[in-house]
C-alpha cells in the first residue's frame, strides 16, 4: 500500500475485525502506550468494534500528559521572568501548574511565544542576543533527537542567550513500571512506532521475556492499530511473548543509527518522575555535563517549587491504565478542554481529550456495552 486512506480500507478492516474474532478464545487486555494510537482508537470506535473478550487499556502514551507537575512550575516560573523569552509547542500552553498556565503568564505581560520547531527558538535567540531565550524540550524518544540537535548546534554557533528545559521520558523503562505495579491488568503491548523509528527494536525482546508479555510495534492508522492486535492476540492464544514489528514501513531494528548517536552525544540518562504516575529509574534523559550551560534549570536555579495537584481529578489513573476517563466524576462537567483539571484533557493527545472529543462521554452500562461489536 502506497497511500495513507489504503490505512482506513473497510474491506480490509472487516476482515482483520474477523481474524481476531477467529482467534480469541479467552478474554485479554492490551495496552496501547501512544497517545495517538489512542486517539485513532476511539475516533474510528475500533475498542468498540473489537470481540467483547479483548479490553484495550490506556497507557501513558502522551509526552504532555507525564510531563510532571514540578516541571510545569518550574516552566511558569521562568517564563515570569521578564528577562526571558520563554518558547513552546502550542499543546503545553494550557497544561495547568498549580495554580496557573502558560496562557495565564502570558497574559500577566510574560513572553511566551508558540514555535513549531526548537531551531525556530534558536532564531529567536539569534535575533534577540540580549534576551533569555528557553525551549520547552519535552517527549519520548520521537522529539528529543531534533531537540538535542538544536542544542548542539547552539554549542557550536556559540548561541550563548539559548537554554532547553528538558522533560524527556523513554518508554521502555515505563513499560517495566507498570509490569511491576501490583494494579497490573496489561497481557500484551502495542509499542508506539514513531519510538521505535528512532530507538529501534533492542530494548523490548528482554522485557517481552521477562515479563512474559507479546510487545508488537504498531503504527497509527486502523489498520495499522488492527493489524498490531490481531498480532498480539495471536501470541497470547499461543502463550508466546516475543517482539513483532508490525510497522516495517517505517521501524528498522536499529531505528535510527544518527539520531541515536546525537541522543548518546547531548544527553544523558537519568531517573525521571512521570505525572500521575511518580518517579521511575532511568525513564528520562537530561543534558549531559558536556552541554550542562545549555540547561534552563541549571541557568535559572529554579528550586523550592510547591506542586498541588488538583484533589478531584483522576488522570494519574487514566495514565496508569486503571479507569477510562469517562469514569472520573470530574470528566465533562469540572474538566473539560476549556477549563482542564488536568493535562490528559489538554494535550491533542490525551486520554481524557480524545474521550470528550468523540462523545464517550458516559460509562457504558452492561447491556450497550454487549450490544458493541
């Protein structure tokens, strides 16, 4: 297939709808661990169309919703700064701190500016020499390469008014977190592909045979998604747990090797705390020693920061896999995308927006939900 609607082909669809039917025999639960597949999910009704056996559990798939909470303060308080430029992709504008958002600083005078790239912020730190201008670096593995790169190309245009605050997280250390957790319900994964187009393949067969779960690759179409299931639950009929890679349009096994190399060169490893979820080992990356001046938090010694997360919303379980969004009392009435209690309602790529978006507004009861499918 050469075109992105042969992705969303009917005919296809229904007959991988009826493969997976074929095969489950038994209930299973799958976790997508990518927002986007997420949203694809419930805009095309795929968990609703799916054998009443197979659930489809949420994870922690969206770089803005795991971003923590102290790392949003600490973005509000640098951006208050009025010698500072402070820069952002637009979905990070309206995840709510403590008591404010981005917006909210920017209305109050502070220079906040959407770009849609980090060198786009590096020019803004070229034409502007005598401000402070900061990035918001924040994702998994999919957006810290082109970030990475800005800061060594700051280092070597001796950009000295440029900084990056980093909230890099990496997936395969989140997906030992929740086969550790005694909550656990996840039998098989579909790994977010974008991931794997940069890391590649190594890192999962060990967690595939230690935690004896199937890990398949998937992309983000339907059928992509369909495909990635019906492999999944092939597996797990089998009792295999082995490492597919159902997306080789676009994932090598060594994803890839100049992107990994310039991660290996700017940053480092380091323990890494998730919103909603807490902190966990070796999760994230920072700047390394060598681009250590390039370090927002460093430059700007932001410390004795006081979080307060809101009391009703539930949105650490929603990225944990432990309720759907629709079961959180707040979910459409306190917390909408207008007025979000949490990040999972904010970012494009949230749990809670793409439920509100596409009117799961309300828990299924029993009967609607053995009506589905």
């Amino acid at each position: 297939m050469k075109y992105l609607d042969e992705f969303s082909d009917p005919v296809l669809a229904r007959r991988l709808f009826d493969e997976i039917r074929a095969l489950t025999t038994q209930p299973w639960s799958l976790m997508e661990v990518c927002g986007g597949q997420t949203h694809s999910i419930i805009r095309h009704g795929i968990d609703q169309l799916l054998p009443d056996e197979i659930q489809l559990i949420h994870g922690p798939g969206c770089p803005v919703c795991v971003t923590p909470l102290e790392t949003i303060d600490k973005a509000l308080e640098i951006a208050s700064r009025p010698e500072v430029v402070f820069c952002s992709f637009g979905d990070m504008l309206r995840v709510p701190g403590s008591g404010r958002d981005l917006f909210k600083v920017k209305s109050e005078g502070g220079d906040v500016r959407v770009v849609y790239s980090p060198l786009d912020a590096l020019r803004i730190a070229q034409d502007n020499p005598d401000r402070q201008v900061v990035f918001f670096g924040i994702g998994f593995e999919t957006t810290a390469p082109p970030n990475a790169m800005t800061v060594y190309q700051a280092k070597k245009l001796g950009i000295g008014n440029f900084s990056l605050l980093v909230s890099h997280v990496r997936v395969p250390p989140a997906i030992d977190a929740i086969m550790n957790s005694p909550d656990c319900r996840v039998q098989a994964f579909l790994a977010a592909g974008h991931v794997c187009t940069v890391m590649g393949t190594a890192e999962y067969p060990e967690l595939a045979e230690r935690h004896k779960v199937p890990i398949v690759v998937t992309g983000f179409e339907p059928l992509d998604i369909l495909e990635g299931i019906r492999r999944a639950v092939r597996q797990l009929e089998a009792g295999r747990h082995v490492v597919e890679n159902a997306y080789p349009r676009a994932v090598q096994p060594e994803g890839s090797p100049a992107a990994r190399a310039m991660l290996a060169d700017v940053f480092e490893v380091t323990d890494r705390a998730w919103r909603g979820i807490g902190m966990i080992p070796r999760s994230g990356w920072r700047l390394s020693p060598r681009y250590r001046d390039y370090d927002a938090e460093h430059r700007f010694s932001v410390t004795d920061i006081d979080t307060q997360e809101s009391t009703v919303c539930r949105s650490g379980e929603v990225l944990q896999g432990l309720i759907k969004p629709h079961e959180c009392a707040a979910f459409g009435k306190q917390c909408t995308p207008r007025n979000p209690l949490g990040a999972t309602m904010v970012s494009s790529e949230g749990a809670c927006a793409a439920y509100y978006l596409y009117r799961r507004l309300q828990v299924p009861t029993t009967q609607e939900a053995s009506s589905v499918g």
